[in-house]
C-alpha cells in the first residue's frame, strides 16, 4: 500500500510529511479513523503512525505478508490496541512500544520486515 500527504492538509501529524512523497505503509491501525504506520527518516528516527483523513491512498493492495489481529483488550497493565493489519512480527502486543525505546533485537526485526515490504512494493510497480 501507498500514501501520500493530502494537498492542502493543515493537521500537525501531516505536516511531518513532505508534499508530494509517496510513503509505504507498514501497517494499519483499523478503528473509527484508521492510522497508517509509515516511516520518513526526515521526521523521526522511528515510524511512526498517522491519520487516514490526512493522506491519500495512492495504491491500496496490501501486503501479501500481512495478517488480521483483531483488538487487543486491556488486561490488568497490559496496553490495549484497536484491530490491525500487518506483518505477524509487528502484531506481538508491544513490538511498536520496544521499536521506539530502541531495542536492538526489534530494530533489527524491523529492519527485515521493512526490507520485505519495501521490495514487494518496488517489484508491484
């Protein structure tokens, strides 16, 4: 799948996008207003999501290695999530959470998805 920044867009999540950039979604957060995990090494050193009412779908295939998670409930502290579509990997209940605190096992397990995804968008062109 692939976004891009709606023209126009004044909400401070999209302006983190650059105008015209088509970005490759890494995973979809479904819920009342789905979130996009995208990823621009020029905003932060993370990806990181944003609103579907700020981008445009330019290419709406998913992912062949994505699966269904539905939501996540809150069980005692555990964080809970809405339904997501992604790579099994991102699915695990605190992947994204250790990806921005820096673990290095799960950045490097980032890295190999990223890599897979990146080239099966590159080879659908």
């Amino acid at each position: 799948m692939i976004i891009k920044k709606l023209s126009g867009s004044i909400c401070q999540d999209a302006s983190l996008l650059t105008d015209g950039k088509q970005y490759t979604v890494y995973a979809i957060m479904i819920g009342e207003h789905n979130q996009f995990l995208l990823e621009d090494e020029d905003a932060f050193s993370f990806p990181f999501f944003i609103s579907g009412n700020e981008v445009e779908v330019i290419d709406s295939r998913v992912s062949m290695y994505w699966k269904y998670s539905g939501p996540l409930a809150k069980e005692h502290q555990c964080s809970s999530r809405p339904a997501m579509l992604a790579c099994e990997e991102m699915l695990e209940r605190f992947f994204y959470q250790k990806l921005v605190d820096g673990d290095i096992d799960i950045k490097n397990v980032w890295k190999l998805m990223k890599e897979r995804l990146d080239i099966e968008v590159a080879t659908s062109l």
